[in-house]
C-alpha cells in the first residue's frame, strides 16, 4: 500500500475537482447552441482535459515511492507520451483562438472559425500525433524500453 504526503492528498483532489470541472464545460459547451469560437475553446478544453488526467494515474499507483521507484515504470513512461501528445495542441488552440478573436473584433471577419476550423484544427492535432510518435521513436532507440515489453 503507497503512502501519501499532504500535500500529494491536495494535488489529486485539486486535480479531480479541475477534472470534474473541466467535463462539466466541455458538456456544456457541446450542448450550447453555436457562437463564435465555440469549437476553438472545445479543443482547447479537450487538450487541458487531457493534461490533466496525465498527472493522476502514477501518483496514485506509487504515492510517495514516486521518486524513488516510479519514475522508470511503464506507467509513467506511457502516462508522459499521453501527456506531450496534449501539450502543444494546448499552446497552438491558445494562438488560434487570439487569432480567431482578432480577426472578429478588428477585421470584422465573424465567420473566420467556420472557415478555417478544420484546416488548422487537423494540422495541430496532426502535428501532436507525428511529434508524439517521433519522440517515442527515438526514446526507443535512446532507452532500452524492450525490457519493458
């Protein structure tokens, strides 16, 4: 049975809380009727969505053993890949969803999201997968994840 500081106790409920939270808008952002940047922020939801349920799964298997035996595990090695698959698609909605803001509140160009919503939408998330999947790649060179498996 793992041991848990405080302060680990505080991180996982923290964490829960913000993923409760995090589902209940993505809930109420799907049943919402349309408006501008409205699939923009859904993505940029899911992204943090996704960063957030990485942090959990090791802390609870290791608690406080973390440092010690858990870093080198399996389960944090497949929780860090689900992790960077989600972070650069929560920085690049961040730049898409300034750019969808300007073009509708300076240009005037409401409709710029409908537009081009899939384009840069399936880039990012594209470019997430090939980056995720390259890394992997030559972490399995670098490291000797055989064992492993």
């Amino acid at each position: 049975m793992s041991s848990y500081s405080v302060i680990e106790i505080i991180f996982l409920l923290v964490n829960l809380i913000s993923l409760m939270l995090l589902s209940s808008l993505i809930l109420f952002l799907y049943k919402s009727p349309y408006y501008f940047t409205k699939a923009t922020l859904m993505q940029l939801l899911v992204s943090t969505w996704g960063i957030t349920i990485s942090s959990i799964p090791s802390l609870l298997i290791y608690g406080n053993d973390l440092k010690i035996s858990g870093y080198r595990s399996l389960i944090c090695i497949i929780q860090q890949k689900f992790a960077f698959f989600f972070f650069y698609p929560l920085h690049f909605f961040f730049v898409s969803l300034v750019i969808c803001l300007y073009k509708g509140a300076v240009k005037k160009h409401l409709l710029f999201e409908n537009d081009w919503f899939w384009y840069y939408s399936c880039v990012i998330w594209c470019f997430s997968a090939c980056l995720s999947v390259f890394s992997f790649a030559v972490d399995i060179e670098v490291s000797n994840y055989v064992d492993y498996f």
